[in-house]
C-alpha cells in the first residue's frame, strides 16, 4: 500500500487575513483537487474538544444493545432516513450510522437516552456548515472564480446531512467497511478517528488517507466535478475496516438541492473554447438514475453509479 500523500492545508491565514498565506493554502488545495480529490484542512474553526466529544458520544451509542439503537429507526415518508441505520446490502453488513439533517427538523430520529450525542451531532452539524461556506469561497478563487461564485450557486443548506458511521473490526468473512464510491454532493468534510481506513484510489493504486490530530478531511463531490468540467474529479474512496478495532467517524455532507440545474460553468467552457463534457440535468435526475443503478448491483446486474448518463464524452 501507498504511503499517504495528501497535503493538510492550514486555514488559518483565512481567519487572520494573512493575504500571502492564503495565496499558498489556495495553491495547494488546487493541485489537491486536481490530483486527488481529497485533502485535510486543520485550523478551521471547529474546536478539538467538540470533536473528540462527538467522537467518544459516538462511540457510546454504537456500542448500546441493538434494541435501543432500532428504538431511533428513521420515521416513515421522511425525505431521507434520519436516524439509526444499517447498510441493507450484505457488503456493508459490518457498518452502522446514524443520520442528521438540519437541527431541529421533524424527521430526524434521536434516543432518549442520548441528549448529549444530539446535541453534540447538532453543533458538528451547524459548525460543519460554517466550514462549507469558507470553503466554497477558497475553492471558487482557486478555480480563478470570483469567491461568491459557489456560494451563490449553492445558497440552499436544506439538503445537508451529518452521519455518524461505525465499522466493527475486520473478519475472516471481510474488510471492507463501505465499498469504492464517489460522494454524490458539492463537498464533503470527514471527521475520522485515530484507527484509520479511509483510502483514495490514484491511478489504480489505494491510498491511506492517515488520521492527523484536530484534521478534517475534505472530498470533492460530483457537483464541483460537473461544475468545473472535470477540473476537480470526484475521486473513487472506500473504508478498509481494520484489525481488531472498531472505526467512528462522522461525514458532513455539503449537498445542493434535488431541483438543482448542473451543467459546466462557462468559465470552464466557452470562455476557454473548451467542449462541455456533460450536458445539463437536474440534480435529482442524477440521484434517481443512481439509485436505479444501485438496484441493478443488488441484483447483481452490471452498473454505474458514476455520471456517464449524462456524460457526452462516452
């Protein structure tokens, strides 16, 4: 196995007005997401404290019985199934999580039990979301776009969604913990524990994304593959799940709206004379076609959970 490559970028000069600073962690970010899609951020604003304590809550309630984590199932007609869940495909059998949407929604699924791991998941989730909008802004000027551009094509935070994620150690029977996959949404922020497991695939070869203490990982979703015409690459990652250790982590995820129109901007187009290489779609167009496709691997059908129905390049 490839030994970890991926830069850690402190953020910090964003948040002291360090001009030439910021110029560097923009420089680095953008050959990140034009190599690998993935980078880790420290200084951002999240407080360790709040992610260790998130962290260990996690961990406490995946380790309950499982009468009392099924007792917060998600609620029947929510728009997506906030709550306790298990992977219902037999290669995730060995994964937990437990979703939450926006702080104070009706549909999402808490145990009594845990007030705390609620209210902890909550403030992950609102400082998680102060993150994105940095991180749009840093993004955007790194593509040579001026820093609102993602912001205002991104300005709906009702899609977002923070899942807790628990891998039991590897057995004889497996380790994987999720399979290769791309993250569907705009940006993705995850906040791993020491244990490990995350890895990106890179011409061919899977690398370790190594946990770094107070880091966040940040992965580049579809939309910004879509929006930049394949600048930045939403790259293949799955979770190894390691030897004699259980995994927590959570997963932030930094969505846009279903109604959503995604095609290439023009900055990566016509004003470089360059071929669009996707033609226009709504958002929930894409994620209907990737269930539909999700189903064809259950049943044991050849599929693709990528973009290559709206591709024009295929």
């Amino acid at each position: 196995m490839a030994n970890s490559l991926m830069p850690i970028v402190d953020l910090s000069p964003f948040f002291l007005g360090d001009k030439d600073g910021e110029r560097k962690a923009r420089e680095v970010i953008n050959e990140a997401c034009c190599r690998y899609g993935f980078f880790q951020i420290v200084n951002h604003g999240v407080a360790l404290d709040l992610m260790n304590r998130a962290l260990k809550l996690s961990k406490f309630f995946f380790e309950c019985p499982v009468e009392e984590k099924m007792s917060c199932s998600p609620l029947p007609g929510a728009p997506f199934p906030a709550g306790y869940n298990r992977k219902p495909n037999p290669s995730y059998e060995f994964s937990e999580y437990l979703v939450m949407l926006q702080p104070g929604s009706n549909f999402n699924v808490f145990p009594a039990n845990h007030p705390q791991l609620r209210e902890v998941m909550g403030d992950l989730f609102n400082q998680f979301v102060k993150i994105g909008a940095i991180l749009e802004s840093i993004l955007s000027e790194s593509l040579g776009l001026p820093p609102s551009t993602l912001q205002e094509f991104n300005n709906d935070r009702n899609s977002d969604v923070l899942t807790a994620l628990y891998y039991l150690p590897a057995t004889e029977k497996g380790k994987i913990g999720i399979n290769s996959h791309r993250d569907v949404g705009c940006i993705t922020f995850v906040l791993q524990d020491e244990v490990g497991g995350l890895e990106v695939q890179k011409d061919g070869k899977w690398i370790p994304v190594t946990p770094n203490k107070g880091a966040l990982v940040v992965n580049i979703g579809i939309v910004l593959q879509v929006l930049t015409n394949d600048k930045y690459k939403s790259p293949n990652h799955r979770v190894v799940r390691p030897n004699g250790r259980s995994r927590n982590s959570f997963s932030f995820f930094y969505n846009v709206s279903g109604e959503k129109w995604l095609e290439p901007l023009p900055y990566f187009t016509k004003q470089i004379d360059q071929k669009p290489n996707y033609k226009g779609f709504l958002y929930s167009d894409y994620l209907l076609k990737r269930n539909e496709n999700k189903l064809k691997r259950a049943s044991g059908l050849e599929e693709d959970l990528g973009l290559s129905h709206f591709s024009l390049t295929t």
